[in-house]
C-alpha cells in the first residue's frame, strides 16, 4: 500500500493505482474524457489523448494526466488549481473548436459526454471561432450505422472495441495531426469493410461521431398510416434494459409495462421474440440432433460442431472473416427472421390481410439486426419480412416522445398467439442461453425422458469463452460458448486447425451477449449491469410456467396447422437461410 | 478514396507475398513490408495494401493507418520526376518559401500533386542536411544547391526534353 | 594505409555530393590511374569534414593541405601542382576573410581553431567503408577492453562518472539510462539506436552515420554488454540512403571481423545489429513513439512510466541513445571518465555538435566543449553573419527550442543554461537569423512543421498547435488583434502543460522565447500592421513615388489584377484594397517609381 495526499486528503491505495482512482476513493471525481475502464473485459482505454483529466503533481513540471498516472508514495496531487481548471477549459476549446455545433439536431445531445463535459467546464465561447479550421469528413451511412467523423474526439474507444475486444478491425486511427481521425482502410463506407455492424463502437462513442441509425421515423409513419397492420417483436434482452432509459436499476424487469407502452404507442398487435426463440430452438435444436446423430453413427460428411446463428453480427463476422468455414453454423434464421416471415404468411392469413399491407417491427438489443433485416434473402418480391428494427434506445425515445412514463404505466401481457413463449426463449438473450435452451429441448427429444433439472446452470457465467457439457442420459454432449467475437474468433481458429473436441458452440457477438447489445442503454462499462440484466432474464425464466420451447402451445398449434415438421419443407422455405462468402474480393489481371 | 483504381497482375501480388515472406510474415514487420513495396511499386496503391495485410495478418484499416500516417509512404504515384525542395530551418530562412511558389507557378501545381502528363511531381522535404547548399531542391536523385526562384526555370529546362 | 606516399580525402558528405564531390573521387582515380600515380596516391571518400559552406572539401594527407570548393575541373592540375611538383594549389586554398590570406592548414582556420572533436574524431580522418582504417584509429579498442577488463557494472560507472548526457535532446544522464536498463531482468533485452534525426536543420547524426559507423555500432555493442543485450537495432530514416549503405557495409565487415555476432573476440558475449527505417514521422524521436514505429505500428508515443528501460521495444527492457551519444562512448571508455568529465561546464560534460547554419558565413557541422560562448560559435567559428548584415536571434533545439537574442551571447551553451534562458539544447541545430528575418513567421514557420508532425493523439498538440499556427497566420497576414498575443501566450502555456509528449510539450517554445524577446515586434504587427523585416507580404503595400513616375504604363499593363490607375504621361496610382502584392509592377517599373513600404 501507498500513501499520497490528494486535494490536502491523505489516501492509502494499492501499489498501480492511477490517480484517477485514488481520488475516487476520495470522492473526489476528476473529469474524464477518453478514458474507459470495462472492467469485465479486462479493458481499458486510456490513450491518455483528451488531456481534460490533468491533475497538477509537486515537483513534476507539466500536468499529469490522472487516468494513466500512476500514484506514488508521498505524491502530493492538487485537481483544483486554478492552473488545471485553466487547462482543462483551454483544452475543452481546442476540442469544441475542431467540433461541429449542431447540438439542436444532434441525435446524442442530452447523452453526449462532450456536451456534459463543455457544460461543467463552463466553456461560453470558443476564441476565434468563425476563422479556426475544422476537421471534415464524407458522411458513411450503412443500413446500421452512421458514421460522422466530423465528431469524432479521437478518444479511440471503437478502436479498442473494434480491435482489441472483437478483433474485427474495420476501424483504425487514421491520417496524421489535424487530420487524425478513426476511421476505416481508405476511408471505405462501413458497408464495404469487414463491420459486423455488432455495434460495440457506438455503444461506447462519446459523441454522435458513431451512432445509429434511426428508424422511429419510419415507424411512427407506419403506424400513422390507417391502411397498414403493424405488428411489433421484442427480443428477450430488451425487457432487462429498458427500464434504465427511465432511471430505473439495471436489471429491473419491465415485460408488462413494455407491452403497454408498446400499444399505448399504437401498434395493432404486440409480439414476443421470444416466441420466435422458442421456434429457433425447434429448428436449430432439431438441426443439432440431426447431425450430431449422423456424426455418432459415423458419417464423415457431416460437421461438427455445429454452432449457432442466431446473431447477426456474428453472422456477419464468419462470412467476412471465416468464408472458408460457412458450412459450419446452423442454417436456422435468428429469431428475428424467424418471426417475420411467420407474422407475413401464418398470422398474416389468419387475418386475412397481404402480405403488403403488414409492417413488421422488431425492438432489438442490437444494431447489426437493421442490417440483417435488409438482406435480400430476407425479402419477398423487394417486401422485408422485417421491414424496421430499432433499438432498446429508440423505443425508449418514442416511449418518450408519447409522454409515456414507462415507471408508471401498468403491466399487461403480449397479444395471441405469436405473444406466447416460453422461459428457454427468455434467456435467449444472455450469453450461453441459446445453447441452454436448445439443450433442454434436445435432451427431451434425444432421450425421450423429461428433463428434470432445467437449470443447466454449467453454461451460464459471464467468462469470455466457457465449456461444459450436458448427459444426454449417457452420451456427454460437449458444449463451448463464447461471446464478444475476439473470443469467437479464437473458438473458430480451434475449429480451423481441427482442435475444438465441443459438438455444439454458441456464438454471440458482444460481450455478455445480447443484453450487452450495441443497441442497449449505455452501460458506460459497468460490468455489474451486464449481471443484473442477465440475472433478470434468469429471472423471468424462471417464473415461467413453461420452460422448454417444444412445449410452447402456440409452436405445438403453428407446427400442426402450418409447418408440418421441424425442418421440414416449408420450414427450410421460412425459416433456413444460407451464407455467403463476403471476404473483400481482389481484382486481378493476368 | 481518391487514390487511382488500379489492377494488380498475378504477378505483381506474387512479389507482394515474396516480400511478406521475405520477412517472415510478421505484423512487425509492417513498416519493412511497406517500404519495399513502396520501393517495388513507387507508391502504395489500395491493392498493394490489401495484399500485405492478407499476408501479415493485420487489419486492412491498422495497415492504411500505418501507411497514412508517415509520410514518407504514399498513395499517389509520384511523376517521372519528384521534384522534392527541402523546407528545412536552414532552408528556410534562406529562402526556400520563394522558390517553392516558383514552382508551383510554373508547373500549374501545388504541393503534393503531379502535373497532368506525369512528368513532374512536387513535394517539400524536412532537412536533407545540405544546409551550406541551402535552399536545396531534388530532383529524382540529383541535388540543386543554392537555388533561387529565378533559377527555377533553368532547372525545369533540363527536364523538357 | 602505409603503403601509399599521399592520401586525397574526398568528402562524402551529402552537402558536399550534391556539389559532385562523387565526380571528384573518380575522375581523380581515373587520372592517377592514367598517369601510373595510382600506386602511389589512394582517394578516400571521407565523412563530412563540417566545413560545408565551402564544399566540396578535399584534404591531402601527409601535409594537411585543405582545398575548398572544389570542382572537377580542379582535378588535373592539383595533380600536377600539389602531387607532381609538391606546390600547392593556391587558387583552391581557404581564405581568412579577416586576414585576407590562404590558410592552408585546417588547424589554424577559425573555423577549426576552437572546435574538440570526439563525436566527430574520425569523420573526415579515415575511409568510413574500410573497417581497418577504424581499427587503426584505435576503432574497437574500447569494445576489446571492456570485455576483457571490466565487468557491466564497472563499465556503466565510468559512463555515469563521465557525466555524459543524452545528445538527442532530453539530456538524461546515459549511464543511469543504462543502469535502469541493466537492472531490469528479462529474457531478452534491447539496444536501440535513434537515428531518426528530424529537426530541421540539424545533420549531425547523419553525418557521424556517414563519416564513421563503427564508432556507433562498437557503442551499441558496450551497451549491450552492460544491460545483457545480444541485439542492438538502429532506426534510421530512409531519406538517409548514403548512411544506410554505409551502416550496411560496416556491419558486415564488424561481423566477418568477429566484431558482432556470436562470441565476439572470443569472449562467449554475443551482439548482433540490424537496421529498421523510420518513414517520416518527427514525433518518431520520441522514445515510446519510436518502439512503437519498430513494432510495425502508428508512431504514437504513450504515457510514460512505463519507461522503455522497463518495458520497451515487444514489451522488453530496451535502452535507447541517439547516434551522438554513441558516438561519444568508445572515446570515454579508452581516455577515461575524468578526461570526459574534464571537458565543458559542470552539469554538462564534454562536446556538443552544432548544425551551423542560416544567415551565417560558415555553414557547417561544428563540435565545441560545452560552455562556448554563442559569440564564439557565430562570430568566431561561424564567422559571423552574412552579407555584413545585423545579427538577430539564433535558434537553437529546432521547433522544440526557443530563440538567443544578443543579450545571450555570452552565456556559455550547456543544457541547464539554455533551458534557463527559455530554450534547449535539443539535437543541436542552430539557426541564425538577421534583420530581415520576421520573428513572427519565424514563430509561424516552427508552428506549421510541428503542425505538419503532431502525431495527432492528444488534443493539445493535435488542435491546439492548429490554433497557434492559425493565430500566427492571422499576424502575419495583419489581421491579429491585441487579444491574439493574449491567446497565444495562453494556448501556449496550456499545450506546454497538458501536452502528452515531448513534441506538444516543447511546440509552444519558439512562441514563447519569440513572444519574450521580440515582444515589440508582435505589437508593431497587430497594432501599427508593420512588418519590421519586411518579410510578412500581407503588410507590406507597393506605393507609385510621384516624383519618378513618368507615366508609362508598364505597371497598369503588367498588374494581373487591374488595381492600378492613370492617365497616359501621369502619376499611376496603386488600388491598396485590390493590390495582391504579387510584386509584378515593381518588376517591370524601368525608373525605378514603385517602392516597398
């Protein structure tokens, strides 16, 4: 332990505590900027770039920036001084005056960390501002993203997430001095590098230098439009989050008051993804068995493991990055897919309606699942099946705009009969919840015994890559799970270079899984929110009634008067889809 | 994404992979990698880094990153002749501003750019330590020492043919 | 080199190849060999021997004779004077401005008299491609004596009792660098030499490079001994072709000596170098920003500590000295730390080698004691300032230091008393300025190098030198307010203070000193819109002198932008708000009529 005295407070801390610290322990909260602490990725993104964190040290000339400086025995820190509070505005108008000022508009004003910064810094004007030169950039809009270097800080938090966490790299700094930005390999549009739309740097950007793109627009068109059907889907991790847009804690259930605010907003029929989870466990978990029973009686044809492919952007991670290896995930759609194919032909003839006339929306953890909506495999005759996904975000925006106050509305329950699920399609969206939920349907279905201990809880935690395995009444079905891509990738070399021994992984793309999606409240790196909302999800399941998708009645009824069979004809039609090799192509001449 | 669309030919990717191997296909080696394609190629066009970052395995943006980031790699072919003037202190102060307007003047460019046929490029030089010559202008690999603005146009004249 | 009865010392120096000493070396070989004198006079293409302002130099051996400027065409007849009839070539000798005599001899020149040479012992002296003539200049002596004498210990206290100083800018004391390195346990360990020089107008690295590479490759190899490294890397720029070749030819033949390599002079010490080009990036002299760059990466400096001693180049303890403090080490090791230590000022022990150029007589690469007086380097070495002119300011440690005016030209130049005067020592450049040289775009110069170098990560540097840069501008251009000067000193203060490295921390400097010293200067700018030096275009206006003008209209016909005005026999009258001041009137103006005011 070491002693320091900070602000004329005497501190004791560990040994390797930054300043930054121990003034917390103070209570003694030292503006940041940059830095980035997520603690349960063992990440940290300290550049040190944004220099508004400078705190003043005895006998060292210039400021020492507390985030990455280390306290020392007997260091005297002052974080006051009019000398640092100087420094610290001077700083914020060298950023602010390379900044755009169109906060009025800004889709991250009221959220932006610059603004919240410029505003307890009291920064008023910005000496010479008419004649300074600004940074500028191409505007790159994809079907998830947008893209706004004019934004961008250089914090380099998308960086690490992009590189170091999800080893995606289509991000990188770029250019030199004034020019510096992050930004893609020749300043290609998103949709042209190897994004995965996963959504992870807009979950951390500061500004609106990276945000999403927003569909509420077209959604609050559609349900103003008299002559359409709109029906709308939650996914599972929405529900754990959605309530800490509204101050509630993280963690805080808000199912029931979700579904009134959904019909308070206007939406003709409110949907459950987790029905569609239930129904990707019958596909998939029937698709599982299929092969791995194919392989125990020796045919070498068939892969193994097989891995899931209920996430988009791990979808998009394997075609861009592992083409070679498409063969090896589950054809199944994501839920999300599931459901509006199913909402366009099955619920769409029960009401009597076309297809046209129907607009589905998904309220969605994520980002890259706009994209996924968009696919052209995903379309009938140019109609989506899923016409607009929007974030936990915006739907809270809209609860907003609607002068709903999601802390006070009463709770109901999902309409009929695609409201229905079960507690396997809830926890869908923490990480190692498909493959617990697909576990239990395929025991059942392997062994024809029940299932009696439902909590398979060797497949929950939060670890970056986790195996376990499950009896399958004498046959141990191994497992692996990784969530965050940059663990992804490493179960795939594994597969590449013929080590992985799992007949079964699950893959998510971000950290914690779907409740840790980029499209989620900012959890500005806590890792104990990610917990509760895990937990809660836990939660629900556990209260459920019903807790293996194939017992789910509305399945039971839909494969009976519409599917036929799990992976049957129609379902392939529906419900299957394939993959594409989108490695960036060489033209070459001879 | 203003550099030129080129095609690269079998060949040309076959001597990028060479030089990858040359040295041992580490990531660390980028800058080495960078600089003997630049020397292959003259300059580093989008292909030629696509191919080296297959090759090393580093991220297509970590190598643009790199390669946007020191200046002396490049993206843009240099013409038959770079013309380089050193803008160096002692340069400088002897005058170096004057003669690089001069040459913009008569080559119609400004810095950074090549002319319309090719034939010259023009860019500025830290110190080439020359500085009992200064101002100092290269052209390719010769030196000119002591050039004043009025000078330029002699020097381009022994280009012209 | 006995056998021959004369040697021709060609100089090989950039400087002095770009005025085609190249040419020299082989029509001189070419004409030896013809007249059969090739037996008895060997050419040697040396190091740059400094004296650059009078290139190319050519020194004949054994009589010290020191020819200047010479051409080509000189090559016969200093066959026939000096080698064949023994006469010197008088037309070729140096002349004492002050005596108005030939000095034959470079000892007795001003510009050598007041120099010590021990970073510099050998350029200029032996054939830097030819290991032997380094051997025979006591070349590797130093390495053979540590291994064999001296353990790491001993060898790194004779480094810190010499009292020598990092040459590349900071001044940290060398032998405690060492020592932090050695103290550091890892598997492996690395020596690094910084070669990387980027301050404009300074040569020196590239000229002990070029003049003699083994004296840095033996160095690199008694720091490795000390810290337990077997790997020694020099980053180097590439726009430093002839040094490259150089350190290559050196190296192998260190290593077919036994010199590098494994079990160098039968010791069981293995040391092996290898080379890694910078590409252009200033901020790369920046030690963490350097590791950063031989990792294949952007060179971004990062907060220090860690220091490099620590954790370095792939995450290993890594020593980094730049070349000149390299240079320095073989001759410490064999003439002792007291003899070092007994050279220069008290904190500051030994030479330093100053790039001499700018508005001064004598361009050149000098080496002084510390403790030379700034008159004594201008007006004695330098030989004062050109064209007659008044002296002004002199800039030393490039964009990162600040500017002496004559009230400092009799402190002795140490690292502690330039600091103190508001400037530094950094690499040694030195760049002397006249009257007609604007401080304000002097100020305004260094703004737009660092600006053009920051690496861009932290926000001070990034932006802040932009706005610096800009308010410069806004000066020179006449539009800058009384407040601006309050915002520069402002901005400047504040990138000093919160700037992440080196770079951004020093940028600010030239603003300051400039700011200090020519206070006036500024004021004459923003209130009165005068440019004193005549330097800032923006200010300056072109006037008609009535009583000249004739009224030809040559001007009005010339003016690209029509701002001038008159009747056929009148006084012409120049638009001042239309005026671009292209100068192109004032050109074509026969009766000298137009003036600059």
């Amino acid at each position: 332990m070491i002693k320091l005295t900070i602000d004329n407070k005497v501190v004791e801390v560990e040994k390797g505590t930054t300043i930054f610290h121990a003034a917390k322990k103070l209570n003694i909260e030292i503006p940041i900027l940059c830095y980035m602490n997520l603690e349960h990725l063992d990440i940290e993104n300290k550049p040190g770039g944004c220099r508004i964190c400078v705190v003043e040290v005895e006998g060292r000339r210039n400021l020492a920036p507390s985030c990455s400086t280390k306290a020392d025995d007997g260091m005297v820190v002052r974080t006051n001084t009019m000398r640092v509070i100087n420094a610290r505005r001077t700083v914020m108008e060298f950023i602010l005056s390379d900044h755009p000022k169109e906060c009025l508009t800004c889709s991250k004003s009221g959220h932006c960390d610059l603004q919240d910064m410029a505003q307890k810094l009291g920064v008023r004007e910005i000496p010479n501002e008419t004649t300074c030169e600004m940074s500028s950039y191409r505007l790159d809009t994809s079907p998830s993203i947008i893209r706004n270097l004019d934004k961008c800080i250089m914090c380099r938090r998308c960086e690490t997430m992009c590189n170091e966490v999800q080893t995606v790299g289509a991000l990188s700094a770029i250019n030199r001095g004034f020019e510096a930005a992050v930004g893609t390999a020749f300043e290609m549009n998103l949709e042209a590098s190897t994004c995965t739309y996963c959504g992870q740097c807009v979950a951390v950007c500061p500004t609106a230098a990276l945000t999403e793109v927003d569909h509420t627009p077209q959604v609050i068109r559609a349900i103003a439009d008299p002559t359409k059907t709109v029906v709308v889907q939650t996914a599972p991790a929405v529900r754990a989050a959605l309530g800490e847009e509204f101050g509630m804690d993280a963690g805080t259930l808000v199912t029931g008051e979700m579904v009134t605010a959904l019909r308070g907003l206007g939406f003709d029929h409110v949907f459950d993804t987790d029905f569609a989870a239930d129904l990707t466990i019958m596909e998939e978990g029937t698709e599982l068995l299929g092969r791995l029973n194919a392989h125990l009686a020796g045919d070498k044809d068939v892969k193994l493991p097989i891995l899931t492919s209920c996430c988009p952007g791990w979808v998009n991670f394997f075609e861009t990055q592992f083409p070679d290896m498409k063969d090896i995930p589950s054809t199944a759609r994501s839920p999300q897919q599931m459901f509006g194919p199913i909402a366009k032909t099955y619920f769409a003839n029960k009401l009597g309606i076309k297809r046209e006339d129907m607009v589905v929306v998904s309220i969605m953890p994520c980002l890259a699942k706009k994209y996924e909506a968009q696919r052209d495999e995903f379309k009938v005759d140019g109609n989506p099946d899923v016409d607009f996904s929007i974030s936990t975000r915006e739907l809270a925006h809209l609860i907003k705009q609607a002068n709903m106050d999601l802390t006070t509305l009463e709770k109901s329950e999902f309409d009929q009969p695609m409201g229905e699920s079960t507690g396997a399609g809830v926890i869908f969206g923490a990480t190692g919840g498909v493959i617990e939920a697909a576990a239990r349907t395929a025991y059942e279905v392997h062994t024809g015994k029940t299932l009696e201990k439902v909590d398979l809880k060797q497949l929950r935690g939060m670890e970056g890559i986790r195996a376990g395995s499950v009896d399958f009444d004498g046959l141990e079905v191994k497992i692996g799970i990784a969530h965050g891509l940059g663990n992804a990738r490493k179960l795939l070399n594994d597969i590449r270079e013929g080590k992985s021994h799992f007949h079964a992984i699950e893959i998510m793309a971000c950290p914690g899984g779907c409740i840790g999606g980029g499209g989620q409240p900012l959890h500005h790196g806590d890792s104990e929110i990610l917990q509760k909302r895990a937990a809660a999800l836990y939660r629900e399941d556990a209260g459920k009634p019903i807790r293996k998708s194939h017992e789910n009645p509305a399945i039971k009824e839909l494969y009976e008067t519409f599917l036929g069979e799990p992976c049957g004809e129609l379902s392939h039609e529906l419900l299957h889809t394939h993959y594409f090799d989108r490695k960036r192509k060489r033209d070459i001449e001879d | 994404m203003s550099e030129t669309k080129i095609k690269l030919k079998e060949k040309d990717v076959a001597k990028i992979v060479e030089i990858c191997g040359f040295f041992g296909n580490e990531p660390g080696e980028l800058i080495n990698v960078l600089h003997k394609c630049q020397g292959e190629f003259g300059y580093l066009p989008a292909e030629v880094q696509e191919v080296v970052s297959d090759n090393l395995n580093v991220a297509l943006a970590k190598v643009y990153g790199v390669v946007t980031f020191y200046s002396f790699f490049t993206m843009k072919p240099k013409g038959k002749h770079p013309i380089s003037i050193c803008t160096g202190t002692a340069c400088y102060v002897r005058g170096a501003e004057n003669v690089m307007e001069e040459f913009e003047k008569e080559l119609g460019i400004k810095q950074g750019e090549t002319t319309a046929d090719g034939k010259f490029s023009l860019s500025s030089l830290r110190c080439v330590g020359a500085c009992g010559l200064a101002p100092v202008v290269l052209v390719g690999e010769k030196t000119y020492g002591r050039v004043a603005a009025d000078g330029v146009k002699e020097i381009l004249a022994e280009y012209e043919a | 080199m006995s056998e021959y009865k004369m040697h021709m010392m060609v100089c090989g120096g950039t400087g002095c190849r770009a005025s085609e000493s190249d040419t020299i070396v082989e029509k001189m070989k070419k004409e030896l060999e013809y007249r059969n004198l090739d037996e008895d006079v060997q050419v040697v293409i040396t190091g740059c021997f400094g004296f650059c302002e009078k290139g190319p130099i050519v020194k004949m051996l054994p009589d010290n004779t020191f020819y200047t400027e010479v051409k080509p065409d000189n090559v016969t007849e200093i066959i026939d004077e000096h080698i064949i009839k023994g006469r010197k070539v008088q037309s070729l000798l140096y002349v004492d401005p002050n005596k108005g005599q030939a000095e034959p001899d470079s000892k007795h020149m001003d510009f050598y008299k007041k120099q010590i040479r021990i970073a510099l012992r050998n350029c200029g002296f032996i054939n830097p491609e030819v290991v032997d003539e380094y051997i025979a200049a006591d070349g590797y002596e130093a390495l053979g004596k540590v291994l064999a004498d001296y353990t790491p210990e001993q060898t790194i206290d004779i480094i810190k009792q010499s009292g020598l100083r990092g040459r590349g800018g900071g001044g940290f004391p060398t032998g405690l660098k060492w020592q932090f390195a050695a103290q550091n346990e890892a598997d492996k360990k690395y020596v690094v030499c910084n070669a990387d020089e980027g301050d404009p107008g300074a040569f020196m690295d590239r000229s002990i490079l070029e003049g003699d590479p083994h004296s840095v490759l033996e160095a690199m190899a008694i720091c490795g001994y000390t810290m337990g490294s077997d790997e020694g890397i020099i980053y180097i720029r590439a726009e430093y072709p002839l040094a490259i070749e150089r350190l290559h030819i050196a190296i192998k033949q260190a290593r077919e000596y036994g010199l590098l390599g494994k079990n160098i002079l039968g010791t069981g010490f293995d040391f092996d170098i290898t080379l890694r080009y910078g590409a252009g990036a200033f901020v790369c002299g920046e030690e963490t920003a350097l590791i950063h760059s031989m990792e294949g990466l952007r060179g971004e400096p990062t907060v220090k500590p860690p220091f490099p001693a620590e954790s370095g180049y792939n995450g290993k303890p890594t020593n980094v000295n730049n070349v000149e403090t390299f240079a320095n080490i073989p001759a410490i090791i064999l003439k002792g730390a007291e003899w070092f230590s007994a050279i220069g000022t008290e904190k500051s022990k030994g030479t330093k080698v100053f790039a001499l150029a700018g508005k001064i007589n004598n361009v050149g690469l000098i080496e002084v004691p510390m403790g030379t007086t700034l008159r004594e380097v201008i007006f004695e070495i330098g030989g004062g300032i050109k064209d007659g002119k008044k002296f002004k300011a002199v800039q030393t440690g490039g964009p990162s230091g600040g500017c002496l005016t004559e009230k400092h030209l009799d402190t002795p130049i140490d690292f502690d008393n330039l600091l103190a005067a508001g400037s530094m020592m950094g690499s040694g450049g030195m760049i002397v300025m006249d009257e007609d040289d604007c401080m304000v775009a002097m100020a305004k110069f260094y703004l737009e190098f660092t600006v053009e170098e920051s690496c861009g990560k932290c926000a001070p540097c990034r932006i802040g030198n932009k706005r610096l840069h800009e308010t410069l501008d806004k000066i020179t251009e006449g539009k800058g307010t009384l407040h601006d000067l309050e915002l520069l000193k402002n901005m400047s203060n504040v990138i000093k203070d919160t700037s992440l490295c080196g770079l951004g921390q020093t940028s600010p400097n030239p603003v300051l000193s400039m700011l200090e010293h020519f206070y006036d200067e500024f004021l004459g700018h923003v209130s009165d819109h005068k440019c004193e030096a005549g330097q800032c275009k923006s200010l300056l206006k072109y006037n008609i002198i009535e009583e000249e003008c004739v009224g030809c209209t040559a001007c009005a016909r010339v003016c690209p932008v029509g701002c001038i005005s008159g009747e056929k026999k009148e006084v012409h009258i120049i638009d001042q708000s239309i005026c671009i001041k292209c100068g192109a009137c004032m050109d074509k103006c026969k009766f000298n009529a137009i003036e600059l005011i």
